[in-house]
C-alpha cells in the first residue's frame, strides 16, 4: 500500500512538473514579447513622453507600460525560485493576480477615454462608457480575490512544487474584459461605418475645426478597430482554453494576454503622438485622454505656434 501511495504521489509530482514546464515557457515567451515591443518603441516613448510636460495622461501611459515589467519579476521570483513554501508562493501569486487587474483596469481607462474622444464627447456615450466600466470591473475585483484563494499547491509532501490550481471562475474575469472589449469594438466600427457615409470634408469637419489634420482620424479607426478586434478575440481564446483544458492549464494564456493588451494600449498612445507631430496638437491630445474631449484641436492655438500639420 506504501509503495502503491508512494508511486501515485511521484507520478503526480511528474505531471507538474511537467505542466510547470509547459506554463513557464509561455509565459517567459510572452515576457520576451514584452521586451521586444518595449525596445520597438522605447524611441517614440523617449519622444512623446519623457520629453513632453508631464500630464495625468503620461503617467496612466507610464503605469500602463511598466507595470507589465513589475508583474514579470514577481512571476519570475515565483517559479524560478527555489526553496519558497507553499505560503510565500501563495502571496506572490496574489499579488501578481492584482497588479494584473488594476493594470488592465487603467489601460482600458485609455481606450475608453479614447473611444469617447472619437465620439465627440457624446454625452450619452460617455454615461454609458462609465456604467458599462463600473460594470465589469466591480464584478472582476471579487472574482479575481477568490481565484486567487483556490490557487495552491496540490501536494503537500512537495510545498516547493507550486501548481497553480484553481477554480474555473477565472473565466468571468476574461469573459468581462470580452464584453467590455466588444462593446468598444462596437462603437470604433459604428464610427467607422459613419464615415463610409460622408465625404471625406464632412466627416472631418465634424470632429476637428480645422479640415487640415483629417488624416488623423483615419487610422484612429483603423487602428482601433483591429486592437480592439485583437484583444476580443484573445479574451474569447483564454475563455475557451479555461473551460476546456485541464484545470492546470488555466492560466497558460493569462500573461501573454496581459502583455498583448499593455502592448496594444500603449501602441494606441505612441502612435496618436506621432500623427499628431506638434507640441500644439500634443497638448489637444493630452486633454482629450483627459476630459474626453472631442478631439477638437484649437486652430488659433495652431496659428500661434506656427504649427502646421502636415496634409
């Protein structure tokens, strides 16, 4: 019976360890993506943020892009580490759960400000972007809270082999960021099919005074419908892996989700700054993340300084 027990106990430690090493790798793979993107950008960020006046817009966009880079040490700490019982892993991997939302809670903040700054500041809108927020993201802090008192090591006789086993309720917390996502990607594509509607003068005029910078607009679209599009349909992927593989693997896609959506986020930033070109738009852009403006630049702020978009 002794050896009977004693065999079950290896075997399982095996499959750990064995799922330790299949987790590990995507997640170390996702932080190399993490890394990669960073250097990508690192130009833009040092031309558009560190080098501008600092602004509540700047700092969002800086915790949006180093609190993935946190995370990563934390998760590193844990299953690179040797020697750590069952209860320091346990902390770390709550910790790592919470910074994981409270990050992904301040990026969607950016793209909710900017999909509210491509409506032009509807009211309407804007209440019902503050509803819908309010409603995914309370029901998220109590999911996430008792996840991640599920989340234990299995074996006892093996403290230091941390599993991250837990409840399947996990899956409400990606199917809210779906949702939330998808009603974004809604109100991008039904601004985008507006557009097909109007003239190319008309549909500018709308959202600037000036029709010189329209070529902004465009890829703001463009752009936002693909991000959005791309974070939907990983949410749904990272649903689908949580109710359908062993309970295991329920976090195999967790961080290369975070990492994708930091990434995507901070890209939507970068990339408005560099169309933009001036210090002049720079700061209508700074107050429309803001306020949540209706991206209406200043054309006497323009003449003022001399700034002139390029067509």
């Amino acid at each position: 019976m002794a050896s009977s027990s004693s065999s079950t106990t290896i075997t399982e430690l095996e499959h750990i360890v064995l799922f330790n090493v299949h987790l590990s790798q995507v997640k170390v793979a996702s932080v190399a993506i993490l890394v990669f993107d960073y250097f990508l950008t690192f130009e833009l960020e040092m031309k558009y943020i560190w080098s501008t006046k600092w602004s509540i817009p700047n700092l969002m966009f800086l915790f949006t892009r180093y609190l993935p880079f946190v995370e990563s040490c934390v998760l590193f700490f844990r299953i690179f580490s040797s020697g750590l019982s069952t209860e320091t892993c346990n902390q770390a991997y709550k910790v790592n759960a919470l910074l994981i939302l409270v990050g992904i809670i301040v990026a969607e903040i950016i793209l909710s400000l900017r999909t509210w700054a491509v409506w032009g500041q509807n009211k309407v809108v804007g209440i019902g972007l503050v509803i819908f927020s309010f409603s995914a993201a309370i029901p998220a802090i109590p999911v996430i809270v008792l996840f991640s008192g599920t989340a234990k090591s299995p074996l006892s006789t093996f403290p230091w082999v941390f599993s991250s086993r837990g409840s399947r309720i996990l899956s409400i917390e990606w199917i809210l960021l779906m949702i939330y996502d998808g009603g974004l990607l809604t109100l991008m594509a039904v601004q985008a099919l507006k557009s097909l509607t109007m003239d190319n003068e008309t549909f500018f005029k709308a959202f600037f005074t000036s029709s010189k910078p329209g070529e902004l607009l465009k890829p703001i679209l463009k752009d936002g419908i693909l991000y959005y599009f791309y974070l939907f349909v990983l949410s749904a992927l990272n649903v689908v892996v949580i109710r359908a593989m062993p309970i295991d693997y329920l976090n195999l896609l967790t961080m290369l989700e975070r990492v994708i959506h930091a990434i995507l986020t901070c890209r939507v930033v970068l990339h408005i700054k560099d169309r933009t070109r001036t210090e002049a738009y720079h700061d209508s852009l700074d107050e429309c993340y803001l306020s949540g403006s209706s991206m209406q630049f200043n054309e006497s702020v323009v003449q003022r300084t001399g700034a002139e978009p390029e067509p």
